[in-house]
C-alpha cells in the first residue's frame, strides 16, 4: 500500500474527491472564485482517475478487486467492504463523470445569478459522488446508502430554485416515490442477506442463482422496482418529467443522462450478475417488454407537451427505453448497442438540454408557444441546439444513427436467432418510436429556433462563453462516438459486454480463483462466447459527406434564391389566402406554433392524448398507485414464471 | 415467534404504502413513508435475530468457539436505516412547509400543477 499512485487506487480516489469536494465547499464556499476552482478540481480529478483506469480494466481485461482497509475475505467469507471495478463498472463511471465534468462547467456562468451557490455545489457533488459510488461498489449495501444520497441531493437540486413554477411539487413527488423504491431496495438487500449471510455483491452473485426460493424471487422483485424508479421507466416516468422540468437546465443533464444511467446499471447488476436469470426468455420479455413500453408511451407523451425542458425529460424516458430493450435482448451486439446508446443518450442529452437551459437563461421561458425565431440572435447555440437533435432522431452520421441502427439490427438477429416473431414487432417499435423522435424535434426547432422573433426577445444575446464551452463538449462527442463507431466499440462497450458476459470472472477477482466454480456448481453460467458479428457495419465517413454536401445545396439555394422569407409571412401582401392566418386580429402575426404543427396527426389521435393527458393527473396518490401495481405485477411474474 | 415479526413487518411496509396510496393530506404521505421504514427496520432486526443470543459485545480475547450471540451486521445496517430514515421525514416536512406558503393547501388533488 505504499504506492498511493497505483492505479487499483483510483476508485476509491474518484469517489472520495467529490465528497472532499463537496464538504471543503461547505466550509470555504463563500469565496467565488474558490469555490469555482474547488468544484471543477474535483471533478476533473475524477474524470483523469476513471481515464487512466481505460488501459488496464478496458484494454487489458483486468478486474480491479479493493477492499477497504484491505480487510480480505476469511474463511471463503467476504467480511469487509469492497470496490470492483471491471469493464461494465468503468463504462458507467466514466459516462458518468464525463457528464459531470461538463455540466460543473456550465453551472460555473448559468448559475451565477442564483442565491445560496455554495449550497448548489455541495448538493451536485454529493450527487456525483453518490452515482459514482454506486457504480463502483461492490457491495450491496453500500449500493443502497449510495442510492439514498443520490436521491437527496437530487430531489434538493430539483427544489433549488424553489420560486420556479412546481418546483416544489415536483420535488416532493420524486421524494415520496423515490423514497418507496429506496425502502424496495433495502427490503430486498436485506432479505438477499438473510439468504446468504453475506452482503457482497461478487458472493452473492455466486451464492444466489443456485438457492433460488420465495424470498429470493420476491427480493428480486423488490431490488427491480427499486432500480426502475431510479432509472424512471414506465410506470415512473411522471417523475422524470416533472423534476425535469422545475430542476436548472445542469442538474436536468444529471438526471438524465446520469441518475437514470444508474437505475439502469442497478437492472444490468441485478439480472446478470446477481439473479444471472437473463438466459431465460421470459426475463428477456420482461425487459424488453417494459422497454418497448417506455419507449412509446414516452414518445407520444413528448408529442403533446408545449414545454421544451419537459419535452426533453419525456424523450429521455424514450431512449431509456431504446437502452433497456437492447439490454434484454441478452445478445453481445444487443447488450454493446444497448450501453452504446447510454452512452449517446448521456451525450445528446445533456446537450439538448444545456441548449434548452440556455434558452431559458437568456429569455427566462421554455414555453415553446411563447418562443421562435432564436437563431437569429443565438447562432451558436442554435447550431448545437441542431447536432444535438440530429442525434437524439437518429441522422447519420452522428451518434444516435449508430447506436439504433446496431439496435435494430441486434433486435432483428434476436427475431432471426430466436425464431420469435415478436422481435420483430419490437424492431418496429423501434423505428416508428425514432420516426416519431424526429417529429417532435422538427416542432421543437421551428417553434424555438425558427420562425418570426416575438418583439419581446428582440435584446436576447448568445449565451457566454463558457456556457457554449460546455455544450461544444458535448457536441464534439456526439460527432466523435457517431464518426468512430468501431473505437467506441473496441475500448468501450465490447469489453463492457464481455465482462456481462462472465459473471463468473466478476466473482473470481473478487474472491479467489475457481471460487464461483466451487461455490455455484451446477449453476456455473457455461462460459458464454461473445462474438461480436459485423455489427453497425456502415461507413460514416461517406454519409458525413453525403450531409456536407445537403447543407451546402441548401445553404447556395436559401443564399442565392429570390424568394424573401419575410415577406411571405409578415407583409400585407395582397394575396392573403396563403398568409398564416388562424383567427383574431389580421395584424398580429401568427406563428405556427409548436403545437399546431403536427394538428393532422394529433387530431386523429386526439382520444389516445386525452387518455393520456388524463391519466398522467399530477396526482402524488397515482404514481403512487403505479409504483405499488407494478411492485405487485413483478412480484407475481418471478412467483409464477420461476 | 420471529415468524410474527415478520408478518408484522411486511404489514407495517403494506399499510406505509396504503397510507401514501390513499391518503390525500401531504403530512399524511410522510407518516406513509415513515411507517413503511419502520417495517423494513423492524424485518432486519428480525432476520439478524439468533433465540438465545447475546448482545454481539466481545472483545479480542473473550470471542470463542461457544460464543453465541445474535448478527451484528444488521443491527449495524438497521442504525443507517434509522438516519436515513429521519433524513427523509426532516426533508419530506420541509418540503411541506414549503408547499403549504406557496399553494396554500396540503391537498394531494390540488398540488398538480404539472400534469398530462
């Protein structure tokens, strides 16, 4: 232990730096300056730690196996408290403080007109920490401590700016139901505990699968439901919009791009490691099923909403879906399409939504009603407003075609492979959900982005400088993971893949050589051949250029045409019958506003949205409602298909 | 006798959950959420449980092969769930008061600004 810059350090070190951080705030935070520096040092101290760990756990395939106060397991009994590190681990880690670094950046200028920003600072660290704790622990209990702070902090982000319309009522529901899931989730540990006597996440993983009984199956119920309400997924996903919606635009980045991650990561560990049930089909129904679920019902819900930040937080639900979908197919180019995914979604996200906090910071609505014709003032900003809905609606080449096209192809291969018809249903849910991505992003550009400017933004600037700063991040990632598809894959989610592949090596870094073989028998997962076919074969290079050339025949055309856009819209020209004209004053101009644009769709499907509208009531008593049915229908799966 | 420990527990965790499903005063959601902790808390005292045990105090010479005593682990976990716990209802109740200043009202049906 002499070696302090050893790398099986740096776990330990990236978690403790952002707690260090978040209480040397509290105690010098009153100096500006100092409390910039203090938050940032953190954060990237974490980040460089999760970076350098890419060469020995990605590259290298080790498992990095810590125990604290290197208290080692006795007597075949893990008695002290670990971290493991392996490649699934790092990917989220480092997913997670990427998104963290960048959005600490952001908040340093958007921010700066708040009260109480040392608070603000001490509650985003907590909650760095709290999720990088989380997906590097290796123990079941501290998984959960880790699942409470998260929580708090983040529930206290989304009250922040307490004045904000529901800022409080959202909170407040995160709250209550964030809260049952953690009580689920302590229920559950606890009676895995009076199962196996151990709380170690690697022994009971090898002690688990082969002692299934009643409790066991109702402790897994427990633990998914407590996981589903962290990563939101139906029926959860009120939550995630409201906190969305109410929380300041870096703290939305968070939530989606990093606490849902968590939730994910939590289903991930419980279904392949802990339970290593995912072999069954009926397991793989049930995520994909809840998946396909979350990822329609949330794209419809998205069509219907007039506020661009809760917009976002219904997509974001979407994606997850995408993500959990991919995840159930239990196929290596499934799983690392699906991680891949994550990844995009973190990114595309999180840009989408510091564009969203941008406009919010400069014109102080997110109102897609009230806003329109931005670009003229925010170029910038609408330009990576743009890469970012590029990639969320799957255009090649960036990241989000690569990662659902290695999606549709993984659910296709499954439908092939499995004979099962209904895979392919699910590849068409995946489609016609990204078709319907695309639609709503069309809307949310013409009724921010484009259009006539109302008078009353007519002073708006472009936001500053290190605002743009932290979305440029984000955007050049959305380029780099959809231009180099095959490096993300070959340093990123194939070893991820891999290493959910070999439950049994998780087990053995932790606990010895040959000790899962002892210790599950019969139950020893066959050691699965991963291959990774000729997944997402295409070349972006090609279409890259293919879209060079769209926007130069667009950009010649809209410059060298005759045709005057404003004229068409705004003069009183004498041929009225095709103004944009709806009712009212002929005077007051008109703009086609976000919710009209798509009026044909709408009204054919105007009793599915009002079904919906109603049934998403605002009600705390109906979420949660949903949280317990859902707990009682899981319940009632694992009872009866195991 | 530790088997009604159990059934006790998991009724205190389902009449939590009733209370929050059923109840529409936002002070009686966090008395939900505190009984339905309680339940848990309750269960992994019960499951550390050993009939007969000792308090598990010993130090690094008394501990034998005859020593008999109940689980430590959770009566450890139990004390983290109990801070925890308390963090919830002194977080829940401020959110309340705040709340109450800006609706004026501590009705389920009529905090639901943000719906559909």
């Amino acid at each position: 232990m002499s070696n302090f810059m050893n790398y099986i350090h740096f776990p330990i070190y990236s978690v403790m730096v952002l707690f260090l951080g978040a209480f040397l705030i509290v105690v010098l935070g009153k100096n500006k300056t100092l409390r910039s520096i203090i938050a940032v040092l953190s954060v990237s101290i974490s980040l460089a730690c999760m970076i350098a760990l890419i060469k020995p756990v990605m590259v290298n395939g080790e498992v990095i196996a810590y125990w604290m106060g290197n208290r080692v397991p006795a007597g075949g009994y893990a008695i002290g408290i670990a971290m493991e590190v392996d490649a699934l681990s790092l990917f989220f880690g480092l997913l997670i403080s990427t998104a963290v670094f960048v959005s600490t950046i952001y908040s340093i200028q958007y921010m700066a007109h708040d009260e109480n920003i040392p608070q603000y600072y001490t509650l985003l660290l907590m909650l760095a920490g709290g999720v990088m704790g989380l997906v590097l622990s290796g123990d079941i209990f501290n998984m959960f401590i880790m699942v409470e702070i998260l929580t708090f902090a983040a529930v206290a982000l989304t009250a922040f700016r307490n004045r904000v319309f529901g800022a409080l009522e959202a909170a407040f529901k995160y709250l209550v139901v964030g809260c049952m899931g953690s009580t689920c989730i302590l229920a559950g540990t606890i009676m895995l505990y009076a199962n196996a006597h151990t709380l170690n996440f690697a022994q009971l993983s090898a002690i688990i699968p082969g002692n299934m009984n009643t409790s066991t199956k109702i402790a897994f119920a427990l633990l998914f439901v407590g996981f589903s309400t962290k990563a939101f997924i139906v029926p959860f996903h009120p939550l995630a919009a409201d906190a969305h919606g109410a929380a300041p635009a870096s703290i939305s980045v968070l939530i989606s791009g990093v606490l849902t991650k968590s939730g994910i990561y939590g289903i991930i560990r419980l279904t392949y490691f802990l339970f290593q049930t995912m072999g069954l089909s009926t397991f793989q129904f049930l995520l994909v099923f809840i998946g396909c679920v979350s990822m329609f019902l949330c794209v419809t819900m998205a069509l219907a909403q007039h506020d661009f930040k809760r917009l976002l937080a219904f997509h974001s639900i979407s994606q997850i879906g995408y993500v959990l979908t991919a995840v159930g197919l239990f196929t290596a180019v499934g799983f690392s399409s699906g991680i891949y995914h994550a990844l995009n979604h973190t990114l595309f996200k999180g840009l989408l939504f510091l564009a969203a906090g941008a406009v919010l910071h400069e014109t102080g609505t997110t109102n897609l009603d009230e806003l329109g014709g931005l670009s003229k003032k925010m170029p910038h900003t609408t330009v990576l407003f743009l890469i970012g809905a590029f990639s969320i609606s799957g255009i090649p080449p960036f990241n989000g075609f690569a990662s659902k096209w290695m999606i549709y192809q993984a659910c296709y291969q499954k439908a092939v492979e499995s004979g099962n018809i209904g895979y392919v249903l699910v590849t068409v849910i995946c489609l016609v959900t990204s078709v319907l991505t695309l639609a709503s992003f069309v809307k949310v550009s013409q009724s921010v982005f484009f259009g006539r400017l109302p008078e009353k933004y007519e002073n708006v600037k472009e936001v500053s400088f290190g605002m743009r700063l932290a979305m440029g991040i984000f955007a050049l990632l959305c380029v780099l993971t959809g231009l180099f598809p095959d490096l993300v894959g070959k340093y990123l989610t194939q070893p991820a893949a891999t290493a959910a592949f070999n439950a049994s090596s998780y087990i053995d870094a932790m606990l010895g050589e040959g000790y899962a073989a002892s210790a599950m028998g019969p139950f020893l997962p066959a050691a699965q051949n991963v291959v990774f076919y000729e997944a997402g074969v295409w070349s972006p290079m090609s279409w890259l250029l293919i879209m060079c050339i769209v926007l130069l025949a667009i950009t010649i055309v809209a410059v060298t045409s005759k045709y005057d856009r404003v004229s068409a819209v705004s003069s009183g020209e004498a041929d009225a019958k095709h103004a944009l004209f709806f009712s009212g004053e002929e005077a007051v101009y008109s703009q086609v506003g976000g919710s009209d644009l798509f009026w044909g769709f709408k009204h054919n499907w105007r009793h599915y949205f009002s079904f919906m509208h109603d049934l998403h009531s605002g009600i705390l008593n109906d979420y949660a409602l949903w949280a317990v049915v859902d707990l009682a229908l899981v319940m009632l799966f694992m009872l009866i298909v195991l | 006798m530790i088997t009604f420990n159990y059934i006790a527990s998991f009724f205190l965790i389902a009449l939590g959950f009733y209370t929050i499903i059923t109840k529409f005063n936002l002070v009686k959601a966090v008395i939900g959420l505190s009984i339905a902790d309680y339940g848990v808390n309750l269960l992994i005292i019960s499951i550390g449980y050993v009939p007969g045990g000792t308090a598990p105090i010993f130090t690094q010479g008394e501990i034998t092969q005859l020593s008999y005593f109940v689980d430590p682990i959770p009566q450890a976990l139990t004390l983290t769930s109990i801070v925890i716990g308390a963090c919830v209802t002194a977080m829940s109740m401020s959110l309340v008061m705040k709340l109450h200043e800006s609706y004026g009202t501590l009705d389920t049906r009529e905090i639901r600004r943000l719906h559909g």
